[in-house]
C-alpha cells in the first residue's frame, strides 16, 4: 500500500458523478447553516444593544424621577402615617361624637356628623392615592 502515485495514475482516477453531486449538496448545505447561523448571530448583537440601550433609558428616567428605593420607602411611610392617623381620627371623632350627642343642639351635632364623614372620605381617597403611588 505504499505504493507512490503516479501522474497518470491521478489521471485515470474517476469521480462519479454521484460523488460529485453529494459534494456540492454538502458545500450547499453547510454553506446554508453558516449563512443562517450569521444572520441570527447578527439578530442577537442587534436585540443584547437595544437591550443596552433601553437599561441606559430606563436608568435615566429611574435617575429623572426619582423612583428609587428611597422614595418608594418614603411613600410606604406615608402609607402607614395615614393609616395610623385614619384610626386616631377614627377614635377621636368617635368619643367626640358621643361627647356631642349629650351636650350640644342636634343642628350642631348633624354639621360635626357631617363634617366627619368628609373627613372620613377624604382620607379614604389619600390612603387610595398613596396606594396606588406605591403599586407604579
């Protein structure tokens, strides 16, 4: 087998022209893997810089804002505050309430009752504002 070749013996070397065939299939095919395997490589360095790009904006509407997590514990206070207050008023108007029902004239005691319930209505639409700042 360690015979040296020829020039001639190159020369009457045949190809069929099913091998051939499969040659140009295979070049075809793997050049269609590599042409896909560019373009979605292309398609992921596009989609990682939009990525980039969009962190880069969001940093700078977070920076712009304020919404960090510093103003969202801030707005979490505020939340409690209002609560905490929702129930002292609560308390308050309640015993000031039955003080008023001894004491003073109906007509008086309607304009307090009434008063109270804006109060009431009032802090209830806060607490929902405060809320919904914190759930942004």
């Amino acid at each position: 087998m360690n015979e040296t070749l020829d020039v001639e013996d190159v020369k009457r070397l045949k190809v069929t022209s099913t091998t051939v065939g499969f040659l140009v299939g295979l070049a075809v095919v793997v050049g269609s893997v590599v042409w896909s395997a560019a373009g979605l490589a292309n398609r992921i360095d596009t989609l990682e810089n939009r990525v980039e790009a969009l962190g880069a904006d969001v940093a700078v509407i977070e920076g712009n804002t304020g919404t960090d997590s510093s103003i969202l514990s801030a707005l979490d206070d505020i939340r409690e505050g209002v609560a905490a207050n929702d129930k002292a008023i609560s308390d308050m108007s309640a015993a000031r309430l039955r003080d008023l029902d001894r004491y003073v004239p109906t007509w008086t005691f309607d304009v307090y009752a009434d008063t109270q319930d804006q109060m009431v209505r009032d802090i209830e639409a806060l607490t929902t504002a405060v809320e919904a700042l914190i759930e942004d």
